[in-house]
C-alpha cells in the first residue's frame, strides 16, 4: 500500500475477543492495515463483519467483556502535531498499551482462566492423539495433522498469556542493564557492543514462553545482530513496553486512563450512528459542546461558550448563538447529527470515526451530512474513517477502501480498485448488491446464506460456505492477502497463480455505466 503520505495509524496484527457467557468470540482476526494523513478510508461490510469493533478498538472503547488479545496499533502524530504543544499526544504510540493498562484485574483474572482453560483441554485432546498414533487401522496423517492443529491451539494460548503477563523479577534484573543501553543509544543502536546484544538473546533463549515485550526485544536485538537497521517508532514501542513492564500495575493503570482521556476527543473523536443516544435530551446542545471543550482545554466558560457558537454556525446550525440554550428535543434528526459533529471536532482531533453517521437520516438529509463532512474534513485537515455498508456512500466520501467480513480485512484499494477491478467473490456480491444493477421487474441480488459463528475456529475462507466460487483449498486453508498492485491486495485463493481463471459476474461488467448515470453517492 505505498503512498507518498505519512501514515497515521497502523494496525498490525490486531486480534479482538469477547468473553460471551464463558465462551470466547474472536469479533477481529489478525487485521493489518495502514492509515494515512489526510485521507478518507471506508470500512465496509455486512451487519456483524466487526465493522464498529474496528474502530471501537482505536480509543478503547470496546464493552466491558472485550479486549485486544494480539497486536499493535500505533499512532504517529504528524510534525506538525509534534511541534503544537496544544496538542494531545506528540509522541509515536502503540495505544493497546493503554488498552492493558487499563484493564480491570476481573478482565484479566477471566482472560487467564480462559487461556488455561484452553491450553488443559487441548493437552487432554493432544494426549488422546498420540495415544492413537502407530494404532492399527488408524489414519496416521489424520492424526498428525490433528496434533499439529492442537499443538497451535495451546501456543495461541500460551501466547496470548504473554501478551498480559508481567515479566518476572529476576528477568527484570538480568534485561535492566541491556534496557539501560538501548535507551541510552536510541538514536544510533549501532554502537551497542556485540557481547550485549548476544547476552541479551542468552537470556531470552532461556524462556520457555516470552512475554509480547521480550519477543519485540528479541526482534530489535536479532535485527542488531544481523546489522540490520531499527525503526524509530520500534526503539520507542520497545521502551514504552520497558516502562510499562518495570512500573507498579496501578501505576501504569492511573497513566492508561489518564492517556484515554486525550485520545479519545483530542486526538481520535467519533461521530455516531444515532444522535439521540450520543445526546443528552436534558442538557443544552450549547452546554453539551461546551463541556467537551472545557475537559479538553483550560478555558474559561465563556470562551468555552463562543467556541460552542462558532462551531455550531460552521456545522449549519441556524442563529446558533439564540440557539445555544435548546434542548435536543427541539431539533430534527439530521440537526441533531450537526451538533453531535460539532462535539466530535470541539477538542481538534486529528482523526474522525464516523460510525454510519448518516444511517438514521433520511436521503436528502444524508447528502447534506455527507457534503457537510467533507467540508469540515478540508478545513480542519482530518484523517477520516467511514464505516458505512453503503456503497454509495463509499462512492462519495472515500478515497481508499477495506471490505470486512467475518473480522477479516478481505481486500483494500482505492474506489477505483474495488468498484472496477474487484478480485475478491464477496466484493463482487457486495457490489452485485446495489440497486442499481437491478432488472425492473426482477429480483434484486442478495447474498445467500449468513456469515459464520464467530465462536468458532473457522476453517479456510470465512467466505466460502457461501461463494458459489469457491475452491476446494477454501476449505482447508485460510487464504494469505495477495498484492494486485502497490494500492490493491485481497485476500482469496483465485489470485493464486496455480488457480483456474475465474471470471467475475457478468452483471459487474456495466456497473460503471450504471454507476454514472444513477449517480451513485451523489
């Protein structure tokens, strides 16, 4: 995905689970996407793919039960955010950090009783599997590959452990005075001593399990080894997993909440599907933008105020400054959405969720909001996310897109590569879908069938219960992301070079006819 801009955020990796009724869902599985400065990035999906999840998981926002089991998801501000002292966060950071930190110890009693949970009962299994082995009249390769598939279960589980484990004191001790020199030569990791870096790796090679910290220490060190070059934005994560490992857990618990605070608002801000439950129906619309002003800055209250009105007249709220006392009963829906951007833009983010904002509005309200949007994004120069399942929608605000199902980035590109040049069957059926591609007289195209249960492990492509594409391989194995081009990439067996050529639905080939003259998104 190369781009001549900087990336704002990017998500590696990332695994997002729930504790639902003593059972494990996994909404996220291993998503890896890069966010850059200043663009418009639409997640689209169908209800259920994890969509709001996503995002949810950017300012830690997930429900109580949830939590981030695996990756990282980094946060680089701009040079100019770095040379504002205004400005919230002015440092490269890996915001799961926040997200551990900040977890009650119920969450974290539950994910290690979960974890152990499952590494006992795949032990079980495993030991009745190789009890079997060598038995006559037993497919042997069966079992091997069961085994195999056990034996991941239980590093899965050891892994996810690490992540939420602290290292052990004596492991503090021994790694203090490796930690002290690559803090000390940050700048120029180079002129760390060779006998150090192989200490360093003595120690970890000892561990049976490595904690996430150790492993990204291993990684840094392995790279120093090989005389590779080490990222900037790798020494920092390292470092801050350093303090975050040696601090006292309510220690690093105060900090996260308090770092939370500044993401959320003054550094990433969401806007709402439904105004009414992101408002107070008893407060003031002025107050309410007041108030997130105030908990963002030191202002007084009556320059909390004129800001309030300034903000409600540049989201089109008509004689805001008479207006500042209504309540929001006295304002429609689409009005209500206005104030509700102007909370989200109060504290100048950087970054704007927008989590289908334009679901509970009419259509002619919908273009407003939508234009709206597009207008304050210039002005105030923001990194947008859209999560929308409208493609129109999509067609109009965005300039790069990742189609989600089932907690899995399955393609991205820009609009113009996922309209015209889709490569993934549940792209196509997603576009197959828009009304615009309807016969009139006939049956509009919906997909068959429903997305799998998140409960369970899934088996190959998520997709392929339900693609009438599929090959035989979707079933057994997962598909990697395949590279279309530099801004392009999806995530199916038909890219594969050793595949039969596949053509895509016929219907497909006047979607860009049918685009233009229906005006999709306008």
């Amino acid at each position: 995905m190369a781009t001549n801009k900087d990336k704002i955020i990017s998500l590696q990796d990332v695994v997002v689970k729930f504790n639902v009724r003593g059972r494990m869902l996994t909404a996220i599985r291993n998503v890896s996407f890069d966010i850059y400065d200043g663009e418009t990035v639409a997640i689209v999906g169908e209800s259920g793919s994890g969509k709001s999840v996503l995002t949810k998981t950017l300012t830690n926002m997930l429900e109580s039960n949830g939590y981030i089991s695996n990756g990282t998801i980094m946060y680089f501000p701009t040079e100019e955010s770095k040379n504002n002292s205004e400005t919230a966060i002015r440092e490269d950071v890996n915001l799961v950090n926040y997200h551990k930190g900040s977890l009650t110890s119920d969450t974290r009693r539950k994910i290690k009783k979960s974890n152990y949970k499952t590494i006992n009962n795949a032990k079980i299994r495993l030991e009745a599997l190789n009890a079997r082995l060598g038995v006559k009249g037993v497919d042997s390769d069966d079992i091997l590959a069961k085994i195999k598939e056990e034996s991941e279960i239980i590093h899965d589980a050891y892994y996810e452990l690490s992540t939420f484990s602290r290292l052990r004191k004596r492991t503090v001790l021994r790694l203090t005075p490796i930690m002290k020199e690559i803090s000390s030569k940050k700048r120029n990791l180079s002129l760390m001593k060779g006998r150090q870096i192989l200490a360093g790796l003595r120690i970890l090679a000892e561990q049976e399990f490595l904690t996430e910290f150790e492993l990204n220490l291993k990684h840094v060190l392995e790279k120093l080894k090989n005389g590779e070059t080490v990222e900037e934005h790798e020494v920092n994560t390292l470092l801050a997993a350093w303090k975050f490992q040696t601090t006292p857990t309510w220690l690093n618990k105060r900090e996260a909440i308090k770092k939370l605070k500044q993401v959320r608002g003054g550094t990433i801000a969401t806007i709402f599907q439904d105004p009414m439950t992101s408002l107070n129906p008893l407060l003031s619309v002025g107050f309410q933008i007041s108030e997130a002003i105030r908990l963002h800055n030191k202002v007084s209250r009556h320059a909390a105020k004129q800001q309030a009105i300034e903000l409600m007249n540049k989201v089109g709220i008509p004689n805001a400054e008479k207006r500042y006392h209504d309540i929001p009963g006295k304002y429609s829906g689409g009005m209500r959405q206005r104030i509700v951007i102007a909370i989200a833009l109060a504290c100048k983010p950087k970054v704007l969720i927008c989590d289908e904002p334009t679901t509970a509005l009419d259509v002619t309200i919908q273009a407003q909001i939508l234009e709206l949007i597009k207008e304050l994004k210039k002005e105030f120069n923001l990194t947008v996310i859209f999560i929308t399942h409208d493609l129109g929608v999509v067609a109009n605000v965005a300039d790069r897109v990742a189609v989600l199902y089932a907690g899995q980035i399955i393609e991205y590109g820009t609009v113009k590569d996922i309209f015209f040049d889709a490569r993934h069957p549940y792209t196509w059926a997603l576009l197959s879908s828009l009304p615009q591609l309807g016969t009139k007289g006939e049956e509009l195209f919906a997909i068959t069938g429903t997305p799998p249960s998140l409960f369970n492990k899934i088996k190959g492509d998520a997709f392929a219960p339900r693609n009438k594409f599929a090959l035989a391989i979707d079933f057994e194995y997962n598909p990697p992301m395949f590279e279309i081009s530099k801004t392009h990439g999806a995530r199916t067996w038909l890219l594969d070079p050793r595949a039969p050529k596949v053509e895509k639905p016929k219907m497909l080939e006047n979607l860009k006819e049918a685009v233009i003259e229906a005006k999709v998104g306008e």
